[in-house]
C-alpha cells in the first residue's frame, strides 16, 4: 500500500480568506418561504429545529445521505462501539418530533447540486430538484483515509453508524487492534478496544497524544493513562505501509519496526465534506468560508458545524472546528441570522473526552499556547490548566473540576481582558 501523509497534520487555514457575503445582506432578500438544509448532523439538525423555536413558519426540509434520523455521534466510540446502549439511545430527538415541528426529513437522499448559476434549488440524485430561498450546508467532514488501504474490510475509520458492525466485529473477535492517530477517535477506540479485552497499540506522528487540542503537559498525561493498562502509545513515529499476509495486517513506521495486527483503525483527522459549495462557486478553503453570521459568498447560501471556517473568536483568523459542541451551538446560531436576527457567533470551541472512565474537558485553542499555569494534579485527572499565548488567555482544560472550567468558557465567550484573565487565574 501506498506510504499515507503524515497523520496528524491537517492541512494548514488560509492566510486570508476571501470574505463572505456582507452579515447585513440578509436583511435585504425577501422574507424566506422554503428553508433547505443539507446534512442531517447536530449542525444541521439544531439549525432545523431552531429555525422553529425563533417563529420560522414556512417549510423546512433536511436531507442527508445518512440512513437513520439525527443522531448523537459522540458515544460511537465508547459505549455503542463497546455494546453497552443500543443505537436507538443515541436518537437526537424520539422519532415523532420532526414530523411534529414541520420538519420534513429526507434520510438516505444525496443532493448532487445545489441550483446551478443561480442557488435556488436542491438538486438529487434521482434527478428531481427542490427549490428554496435560503439554505444551509451543514455537510460535516468525512474521516482522512490511508492512501492504498480502500477497499480492505480490517481497515476500518469510524464516522457513522454504518461503520460500527465491522470494526465491533474485528474487535468482538479479538484483535489485535493497530490505532493510527492519538486523537480523539483514537483515543476512545483504544480504550473501548481495551476495556473489551483486546490487546491494542497506538501510533501517533505528533510527539505527544491529542496534539490538536491538548499542550504536551496534558497529553502526556493521558498517554500515561494508556500505557498503564497495557496499550503502547508510540509517538513521534509516522505510518509508512499496511500490507495484508494472510489473515494479518501488518504495519510498519518510519522507526522500521513492524507490527502485525487483525485490524486498524484509522484516525487521523477528518476533510470538510465541502463538494457542494466547491461545485457551485463558493469561496472554500480547508472548509466553506463564512462570516460570524455563517453566511457564504453568496447571500442566501449559509454554512455551519464542521465543514465551516468561521472567524476565530479567540486568536484571529478564521478556525474549522470538529467538535459536537461546536457544530450544534454554530448550527442554532447561523440558523438565527438565516430569520435576520443580529447574533454573530463568538463561542469558542469546546468538547471533552472520555477514556477508561476518565472524563476531560477542554476549551479555545489549548494546544496554541506558549505558557501552562496547572493547578491540582494531572495525573490523577483532578486539574484545572489555563493556557495563554502572549500573555492573553487562549485556552483552557479541566478534569473533575467542572466549576473552573465553566469560568474558562465563560471567559472565552468574550471578556478578553486582562481583568478578566485574572479573575480566571484566581478561580483555578
């Protein structure tokens, strides 16, 4: 197989995007009447029902490719993965809600198009079309894969629902299990996978595990978490080819060492699903490029959760984050703005990890520091860390520690201020 690209380096954000549409240009266009939505994600789902809760009464359509209805994807890596719950837990809202608020979803439905020069209908694969006056891509990101291993039923990346049966398969059957990438979906595998009996092992490039969201104080303290329960975590070395012998997989890095398993996971980051936006014109770089009202280059067509790059409240530029959080209080946001309301979006990131029952959270851009002050113990899990970069507070991380790390986001909402960093300090 084809040696891949480095695992956990994410193509780099653009310098300087080309900006969207005006925030103010939604109130020039007529009222709407039919509001579509692709992707049946948190993003786009939120977006659905808060269209409805802020008084939109025309028709709202949401169609995604996925079979089932809108669904939690945080627990596919640890307690659905793992056959704890069962899937019907993880439903977004009970079955009867959408039929309920008017919304009419369209599962298992791929649009192709989104109206050609103009971008005022849907357009699906069976040929029919839907036109709208306003619409939402909410399209998420589909996971990295390695280049060579398509097709070969024991490398397995997880994302959907649809992946689960296989790996939970390779995984019921005992392994082993080789994970590429110490991030999040990684992480949780590894530990589901070693919680369910199977010996696992861990290859990341970066030279600490969760390297996108945590600084190398508390990575290490989660590798620690892993290697006492027997999972080795290498880091610092990057897969360079996955062969099939047999029944076997065998795996070997740019440290020369091969190492057999029954499956691989990949995961080492996911690409926005951003084909529709790039198809139809719109400004799309490492993400659909929208304002803090998620609206496009183009004044009806609006972008939320995953697949869009907004600008970044906490350090400037613009940022795509891949967090569940995220994805639903961007999706309720830009749905807000689509009905004229005046809310720019100023949260930053958050989300959490849960990993041999161990529970982490984390805020803003901790891993974009340059300076760490930890209060408690990290090892133990019973800590609070505010990150700073030149001095201002760009972040934060807190186990078994929930009232410090509610004044880290509330922080990061928006009181940027030296007073405030303070404040925050004192607290943790």
């Amino acid at each position: 197989m084809a040696e891949p690209a480095s695992p956990s380096a994410p193509p780099p954000p653009p310098a300087s995007p080309s900006p969207p549409a005006s925030p103010s240009s939604v109130r020039s266009l007529p009222a709407p009447r039919t509001i579509a939505i692709v992707g049946t994600g948190v993003a786009g789902a939120t977006a659905a029902l808060t269209l409805r809760e802020e008084g939109f009464d025309g028709r709202i359509v949401l169609a995604g490719e996925e079979p089932e209805e809108p669904y939690r994807r945080p627990p596919l890596s640890k307690e659905l993965l793992a056959g704890s719950a069962p899937a019907g837990r993880i439903r977004l809202r009970p079955p009867a809600v959408w039929a309920e608020r008017g919304i009419e979803l369209l599962t298992g439905t791929e649009v192709t198009g989104i109206g050609g020069p103009a971008l005022d209908a849907l357009e699906f694969a069976d040929g029919s079309r839907l036109p709208y006056d306003r619409l939402l891509l909410a399209t998420g990101a589909r996971p990295r894969a390695l280049p060579g291993a398509a097709g070969d039923g024991r490398v397995h990346t997880l994302r959907t629902l649809a992946d689960l049966p296989a790996l939970r398969a390779d995984l019921e059957s005992g392994g082993p299990l080789l994970v590429v990438g110490a991030g999040l979906i990684g992480l949780e595998v590894a530990a589901t996978a070693r919680q369910m009996g199977c010996e696992v092992t861990v290859l990341e490039a970066a030279d600490h595990p969760l390297a996108r969201v945590l600084p190398p104080e508390l990575g290490r303290a989660v590798l620690d978490v892993h290697r006492a329960r027997g999972v080795p975590v290498h880091t610092g070395v990057r897969l360079r080819s996955v062969v099939r012998r047999g029944r076997t997989l065998v795996a070997t890095g740019d440290d020369g060492v091969s190492r057999p398993a029954g499956a691989v996971l990949v995961a080492i980051g996911a690409e926005p699903a951003a084909g529709l936006a790039e198809r139809a014109g719109l400004g799309v770089a490492d993400g659909i490029l929208v304002d803090a009202y998620g609206a496009t280059s183009a004044p009806h067509v609006y972008a939320a959760g995953d697949v869009a790059r907004y600008p970044d409240p906490v350090l400037g530029g613009s940022h795509r984050a891949e967090q569940w959080n995220h994805a639903r209080e961007h999706g309720a946001a830009v749905a807000a703005h689509m009905l004229g309301r005046d809310r720019p979006f100023a949260a930053a990131p958050w989300g959490w990890t849960e990993q041999y029952g161990v529970t982490l959270q984390f805020c803003g851009h901790p891993a974009a520091g340059d300076d760490i002050a930890v209060e408690g113990d990290p090892a133990a899990f019973d800590f609070s860390a505010v990150v700073r970069r030149g001095g201002r507070v760009v972040g934060g991380a807190a186990a078994g520690r929930p009232a410090a790390f509610r004044a880290l986001r509330d922080l990061l909402a928006g009181r940027h201020d030296a007073g405030a960093d303070r404040a925050v300090a004192e607290r943790v």
